[in-house]
C-alpha cells in the first residue's frame, strides 16, 4: 500500500458474546490523541454477528466513523474469518495506523493480519505517540511516524519501534495501560456496513465446545485496591487471609504468577508480564519476591506496600513501603485492625 | 505422522542484558536457554511421538550457537534438528523471521506445526501465526492440550475467561503455552546420542520461495528508533517488623495517612 493514499487512526473493537471488551475503549481513547496530533479522524473495526446496535458505544467514547463486518460466520472469534475481515477493511480502507488489544485474541489476530498485508506488527505496547524518525536509508527524518514504544526481556529494556515503509502501521497494545476518555451521551458515527463475502476453506477451525471459566472473573485491572499473593502465601487456604483483608479494605485478591502456575488462584487474577498490566491506587505485595516479570505489571500503581520474610527481595526495590516480616501473621493482624476502625472509628 | 517443532534460542533474561551501538541485541554476549515456551511445545510433540511414534524434527533460526538447543532437544527424544543460519538473516523482525523459517519449512514434509507461544526475549507471540499466514495453514495459538483425531486435531485453546475446544485439519499450526504441560528431563543416554548426532545446516540458499527483500535486518519492515534501560523507580520506606502486631500497625498508620481508609 503506498505511503500517501493511507489515512485514519484505525482500532479493531474486541468483542466478547456481543459485548465491547474494555480494551476497545482504551483503545479509541489512544486513538483519539494520535488523531488529533495528525488531524485525522478514528475508525472503530467492529466485527461479528448481530453487533452493529454496538455502534452508538463506540461512538461515545470517541470513534467518528464505524465501520461494521456482520456476518453469522462471526458469531464466535475464530481466527481465519476474522483475519479475512480485518484484512479485507484494511485493504478496502487503506488506514494509515491500525491498534488491536494485546490479548489472547488480538495477539493471534493482530500477527495473521499484519503477515497477510504485509506490513510490520510492533507487539504489547504500553507507549503510542506521533513523532519523527529518520528511517534505514532516509537523509531526513519523517514526520507524522507512529512511535511504538515496549517492553522486552522481561521489562529490563524498553524499545521504541517505528514502521516507516509500510502501511498500515500496527501495534498491539496492552490492556489496562491507556486511559478510555469521558463517556460522551448521545455521540454518533457514521456507520459503513461492509461484508467482504466469507467462503470457508482448510483454515477455518471447528468450534465442537465453549467451556467458561467456572471462577467468578473478576476485572483485576478495575480494581483500586488490589491485594496480591505470591509464593510466600505459601497454599490455595492460606489465600482466605488475602480474602480477608481484600474484603475488609474494599479490596480484590490478584497473584503472581507462581500462585497462578501452582493453583492457588486462577490464571485471570495474575498480575505481570504474562499476567495482566495493572495500576491501582493501593497495591499489597504479599509474599511476593517481585521477579521483573511481575513487577512489569503493577509498577505504575500509585501506592505499592509490599510484606515479605526476606529483606532483600527485589519487591523492596520498588515498594513505597516494605515491611520485613511474616505475610501470614501481620495480614490477619491489619484485617482485624481495618474491621475495627470501620466497627468503632 | 511428521512434527516440526520451531524453537527459539533466548537470552536467559534472569542474566545480563547486552546490546550491539546499533541497538539490537548482542546476542554473542549472553548467557542463553531453550525458550520456555518452544520446550513446551516440543514436550507436546514428543507426547505424540510415545504415543503414535512420530518423527519429531526441530528446527531454529539463530546464530552458529543456536545449535545447542538442537542437540538439548535430541536429548530430550526428537529425532532431528535443522539449523538455520547466514549473516544475511541477522537483525530480523517478527516478518522476516516468520518468512525465513516458512522458507526453510517448504523444504521437509510436515503434518503438525508446533511452536511455543512466546519467547522470553521479544514477548511478541507473532512469529508462529505469521508462518501459519505465509504457509496458509489453519492456526491455534494459546493451546493448553493437543490430541490427534483422525485426519486431524483437537486442541484446547485458552481465552482470558474461557477455552474453546477446537478442531482443525492437518497440516496446521498451533503454538503452545508453557503453563500446558511439564516438559521431560533429557535422558542419560540420549544425551550421549546428541553429541554425536548430525545437524542440518541451512543457509539463505537453501530456503525456498522466499525474497531477498524479506529477509533480516534489511527486509524488516519494523525499524528500532531506540532502546533503553528502564529507568526504576526508587526505593521507598522500609522497616522490619519484630512482632506481626509492629507491622500491622505500621501498614495501618500509612493507610490512614492516605486516607484508603
């Protein structure tokens, strides 16, 4: 695709059973400010079946036009038809910037996308901005480039990352980093309905069951108080105390990923970089070593108090307030202290 | 039935971080391991193997080194490896790397794809449904389980909040997780047997209907504006508490303080 015929901030609007994933708003609100820096406007991709009655919620939280695939084919996520779709919008729309969540669908999606027309994929950002860059080959830097900025290796390095000679340029974002703008009531988009046809073939999978998680899924990453566990919780019975003092605070439990990887709490809790980005205004590190990979996940918070046995865990480095300590007999003691002021304060 | 297992040689990041003036990795300079997710993958391959007698064959794209994985996989019960690697195929993105080994892939018969979800070094969960893109196969990735059926497979694939149980025809792709299984110990024996083993090596000549403009550095459409070190927030308050009722307390004070409470 040439470099001049492509404009628009484009998003792909991740939906779950016909509902917009929180990802989506997140995503147009980013889409929003690259938009005004380079006087375009956003485009939210919204795909599935029975999902244009959807439009209007894009359109509040800032998308100007929606462009809406509806097909039966798309009733569940399945990567070859919603590849076809996405591929088939690019093409037909020539976008010139193209945001897809980092999440389990969006990272298969955003990759079989981005391979198909060809053009680059910068993974699991957590900084987008307009700016300029002197590409491989170039005398003079370019204006108007999307700046993609990431983590790697584990969060010890950040890389910015730039897509100079091809279109559109694609980043996947992860959720819980940018902030959804104001709820506008009564917004609209313009609205194009666009069906690029869907003929299956050997790529498109079977779906024989869809089995839901059984545990209540909590959003960890709307949570302002969020009180972790780690290993030095030490079993799935021991996580009660976290409960506990969760319940007492206004709280929700999350883990890290060796509570997770030893069952003590589901996959969807985990807070880090295989986990989920959070930042609420008080994080407990209870028991928690905070190996960089976790502490990638839950660094922005506000407050971060972190309780561990072993004075030199790393989670000190980056705690507020460190307690040296055993988690299991001072996190009841709180709990107690916390029920008491709210019984008698 | 004939497995492929693409596996990824990465710095052990619990190690150093070393980078090259130009901003990519120095790659020579650090300690390495088999990518854990790549192990994953290739335990799920060697279950088929014990149950149907399947040839697993690995395969990386890496530096001269990257030879090591080959033969640690050997040892652990696949039967080949293929080493692919030139000078002209070094500073790769995710694009051209997935187009390398699609390339080197064209060579050999295959009915099942396997990789690992992610690499520790990039974390981008890219190149596996990219060569599923370039050589048109169906695709599964996040795979918690893999069982054979028939002319095909069944594969639980992991959501956020949920697992679809899917059913795809071979040849296929699926990249794996590595929370999906725990991977075996290499044997004494084959060990010994991978020392000695034969490794294929392939260079840029040996890969198939791919384009000099897709490859390595030059044929990355992404390009690094700048790397740098996380800049780490420092260190707050700290005490030790004698009593569980002296930490307690201090905790209380600070969310009073704050008023969380």
């Amino acid at each position: 695709m040439s470099l001049k015929q492509c404009k628009g901030v484009y998003i792909y609007v991740q939906q779950t059973d016909n509902k917009i994933d929180n990802i989506a708003f997140e995503l147009l609100g980013k889409a929003t400010e690259l938009a005004a820096d380079l006087v375009t406007d956003v485009t939210a991709v919204l795909v599935g079946f029975n999902v244009k009655g959807m439009a209007d919620e894009l359109a509040a939280y800032g998308a100007d036009k929606v462009i809406v695939v509806d097909d039966p084919v798309l009733k569940e996520y399945r990567t070859e038809p919603y590849t076809h779709a996405l591929t088939s919008v690019i093409k037909e729309f020539k976008p010139d910037i193209l945001l897809v969540g980092a999440t389990a669908i969006g990272r298969d999606l955003g990759p079989r996308v981005s391979a198909r027309v060809a053009t680059g994929l910068t993974a699991d950002c957590t900084v987008l901005e307009i700016g300029e860059f002197k590409a491989r080959g170039d005398k003079e830097p370019r204006q108007g480039q999307l700046l993609m900025t990431r983590p790697a290796f584990g969060g010890n390095t950040i890389a910015t990352i730039a897509c100079p000679n091809h279109r559109p340029q694609m980043a996947t974002v992860r959720p819980g980093v940018m902030q959804k703008q104001e709820k506008m009531a009564g917004a609209k988009a313009e609205i194009v309905e666009f069906n690029p046809g869907f003929e299956a073939n050997d790529k498109y999978v079977e779906i024989m069951e869809i089995v839901k998680s059984v545990s209540d899924t909590v959003d960890i990453q709307t949570a302002k108080i969020l009180v972790s566990g780690g290993r030095g919780v030490g079993s799935a019975e021991n996580f009660a105390l976290l409960e506990d003092l969760a319940a007492a605070i206004g709280g929700t439990v999350s883990c890290s990923r060796a509570a997770a990887d030893s069952g003590w709490k589901p996959k969807d809790r985990q807070v880090g970089q295989t986990g989920k980005t959070v930042r609420p205004d008080v994080y407990f590190a209870i028991g928690i070593s905070g190996a960089i990979q976790h502490t990638a996940g839950m660094e922005e918070s506000d407050i971060i108090i972190a309780v561990n046995k072993d004075p030199d865990a790393p989670i000190f480095d980056i705690a507020d307030y460190g307690i040296v300590g055993d988690c299991l007999k001072i996190v009841p003691r709180l709990t107690q202290a916390i029920k008491w002021r709210y019984l008698h304060g | 039935m004939k497995i492929v297992v693409c596996m990824k040689q990465v710095p052990d990041t619990k190690g150093g971080v070393k980078f090259k003036p130009d901003g990519t990795l120095d790659r020579a300079a650090m300690l390495t391991i088999m990518n854990p997710d790549d192990k994953a993958g290739l335990e799920a391959a060697l279950r088929i193997k014990d149950e149907t007698g399947a040839e697993v064959t690995c395969i990386t794209m890496g530096l001269p080194k990257a030879e090591d994985i080959l033969r640690e996989a050997m040892a652990m019960g696949a039967d080949k490896g293929i080493l692919v690697t030139d000078r002209v195929l070094g500073g790769a993105d995710t694009w051209a790397t997935s187009t390398t080994i699609a390339g080197a892939l064209r060579n050999i018969d295959y009915d099942l794809i396997i990789t690992g979800r992610q690499a520790i070094d990039g974390d981008t969960a890219q190149v596996g449904p990219q060569i599923a893109e370039h050589l048109d196969l169906p695709l599964i990735s996040y795979a918690q389980a893999i069982k054979l059926d028939g002319g095909g497979i069944i594969v639980n694939r992991q959501y956020d909040d949920r697992y679809h149980v899917l059913r795809a025809k071979l040849p296929c792709v699926v990249t794996v997780l590595a929370e999906s299984n725990k991977p075996r110990y290499m044997t004494p024996g084959g060990i010994f047997d991978a020392c000695d083993a034969e490794i294929t090596t392939w260079g840029r000549a040996d890969l198939k209907d791919v384009d000099d403009s897709n490859l390595g550095l030059a044929g990355s459409p992404t390009q690094i504006v700048k790397v740098f070190d996380k800049v780490r927030k420092g260190k707050g308050s700290m005490m030790t508490a004698e009593t569980p009722g002296e930490g307690a307390e201090y905790i209380f004070k600070i969310l009073c303080e704050k008023h969380v409470i």
